[in-house]
C-alpha cells in the first residue's frame, strides 16, 4: 500500500515548510514538494492546513499498569493501543514501577511484544525500583546481552520507596550494562527514576566522576523539585540528557521548567520528555501515609506540547523533545522524517 500525504507543513523535526511525504508500506519513501507520484493502489491524502511531525517516542510509560501503593484495587490497568495512538504515540519504553511484586519483566516483556504485533514499535527497560534487579533471565548482562528489546535497567534512587542501594552497587550495575551492552551493540542506559529525597542526583553525579560515561546514565522526572532541576541542569552541560515529565510531580509548570532550562544554557537537543503515563502518582501526607493517588495520563506530552510553543519555544525544538532527542538519548532510530525510516507520522491541527 502506498501514501501521498499532500501540502502539509512538515516538521522534520526541522521546519521544512509545506511539503508531500510518500509512504511505501511501512518506510517513507520520499518527502519533497509537489511530488508527483505514479503507484498502483496509490491512495493521496490531503493535508493542507495541517502540521506533520515524526511520531511521538515516548521512554517512560506503565505500558502493564502502575500503582498499587494504596492496596491491590489501587492498581491501574494495562495500558491500551488505541490510548498510545490517540495520544501519537508510535514508540514506547515500557518500565516496571514500585509494584515488582506482583508484576515482573516477563509480564513487561509480553505486553510490549503484543504492542510490536500491534503496530507500535515497543522497547523496555528490564528492573524496576528495587536493588538487586528483577530481571528476566536472573542476570541484567544476559537481559542485556539476548534480548534486543531491552535498552536498558530501570532503578529508583531518592526514594522512600527505593532500596537506598551504595554506591558500588550502582557501579555494579552499570559496570553490567556497559560491558553487555558493548557485546550487543547497544548504547545501554541506567534509567533512573528521581524522587524528591534530599540528595537528588548526587549519586548519579558521583558516577560521573568516578569514570562512568555518562551517556549511559538516564534520569528521569528531573523538575520534580527544584533543587532537583538544578542538578539535572548541571548533568545536562556535562553532557548528559535530561527527562522532564510531562504527567507527573513538578515544582512549576513543565514549559515553565523547560524554559528555564533552556534560558541556564543547557542546549536543547539534550532535553527529552516523557509522560510517565498509566503510572501512579500517589498523595503522601507529612506521616507518610497516602492520602489519594492518581494515574499519570498516557497523553500527557502531547497535551504539554501546545503550552511548550505558548511560552516561546520554537516549534522544531519542541518536537524533537518528543521525537529525534529521545530517540538519540536511547541509542534507536527513528523520530525523524526522512526517506528509509519507518513511517512514524503524526498528522496534527494548528491547535
């Protein structure tokens, strides 16, 4: 099947003006002006008016359910195709969160296969907030290494609900990932959720001193607090990515946050974003008790994407924040618009 998409405003994410983009089953085939096109089964679509982007890479979601801390029925439900597709989702990073007890990898790993049979292109990261990893195959190399959806291991540091793990079994970890991630040809990434405890990225930091290379380390939920967000700036002229939320807790509006980033100088191809959705966002009080809990939504980016723009963001930088810097971040192709890749498109309004 074939597609000539016709007079949309294309965002590469570089701004390319109005343009045609022909997709060729599942690769985009040509972008350019006034293609003319002669294919069997051609199907043109017009888009004039309309604004085309690469479609959205989101590296943090709860694609089997998140919650739980308020007690089993508290628990969110696995994640549906159509919701990824209304929020232009085409890639997903699936993770675990605070429940490893009554979900696993395996059951992380079988959702996101069944999203790839859907159409969606799924990853995950193998872990969850507890220290030793749970893992698939009882070792985060073997993970690594034979399983090429696994980008990464996901951990919990500055949490209540973390294992508060030392700093040798952090080097540890991403000594594991390096060296099976070298074997595998892939980036391999520590992904590490950040609560809102005192130290912050401090160990993070440390890792980066003691020789890590920092783009194997990948923290997420930055602007959670601001002093938090000021070390995240700091890991960011180092060199590092950065992952805002666009669902989840957060000192100041996350265009707000973003913004100042941007204004710190922290260039902006190293700023991702992603909506940690499907996960739960519980309500502590002064006691530690929970007092409510809600879910993060699944189209929290593309609900934070308008008020990027309304603060003065260029539309092409705010796009990649969506699309080509998470896919450098994690190490993948795609989320550009460009002859050979994958037809990943989102086909937007003005608004």
């Amino acid at each position: 099947m074939a597609y000539l998409i016709k007079g949309a405003h294309v965002y590469n994410p570089d701004n390319l003006g109005v343009q045609d983009v022909l997709v060729v089953n599942d690769k985009i085939a040509a972008v350019g002006k006034d293609l003319t096109v002669v294919l069997p089964e051609l199907e043109t679509v017009e888009a004039s008016g309309k604004i085309l982007t690469p479609g959205f890479i989101d590296q943090h979601i709860h694609v089997t359910g998140g919650g739980g801390e308020a007690g089993f029925a508290s628990r969110t439900p696995a994640v549906k195709l159509r919701d990824l597709i209304q929020a232009g989702i085409t890639t997903v990073v699936g993770v675990l969160g605070t429940d490893a007890i009554s979900r696993s990898p395996k059951d992380l790993y079988a959702k996101m296969q069944s999203l790839n049979l859907e159409g969606l292109r799924a990853f995950m990261h193998t872990g969850a907030y507890a220290v030793p990893s749970p893992t698939i195959t009882r070792s985060i190399r073997d993970d690594m290494a034979f399983i090429p959806a696994i980008l990464g291991v996901k951990i919990a540091l500055a949490d209540h609900r973390g294992s508060y793990p030392s700093f040798q079994e952090l080097l540890r970890i991403v000594s594991d990932i390096r060296v099976s991630s070298l074997l595998a040809g892939k980036k391999g990434l520590l992904h590490v959720h950040l609560g809102n405890l005192p130290e912050g990225m401090s160990q993070l930091l440390e890792l980066c001193d003691a020789g890590i290379p920092i783009h194997h380390i990948s923290p997420t939920h930055v602007a959670r607090t601001e002093p938090l967000f000021e070390q995240a700036i700091a890991f960011a002229h180092r060199g590092g990515h950065i992952d805002v939320t666009s669902g989840g807790s957060r000192f100041m509006p996350q265009e707000q946050a973003i913004l100042h980033a941007l204004e710190a100088q922290v260039p902006a191809e190293r700023i991702t974003i992603s909506s940690d959705g499907n996960g739960s966002v519980p309500r502590f009080n002064a006691q530690g008790i929970v007092e409510g809990l809600s879910a993060a939504p699944v189209a929290g980016n593309l609900n934070l994407l308008p008020r990027l723009i309304d603060v003065g963001i260029p539309v092409s930088q705010a796009i990649a924040m969506l699309t080509a810097n998470v896919a450098r971040s994690l190490g993948i192709s795609g989320g550009v618009l460009s002859a050979g890749e994958r037809a990943d498109i989102c086909v937007l309004n003005d608004d």
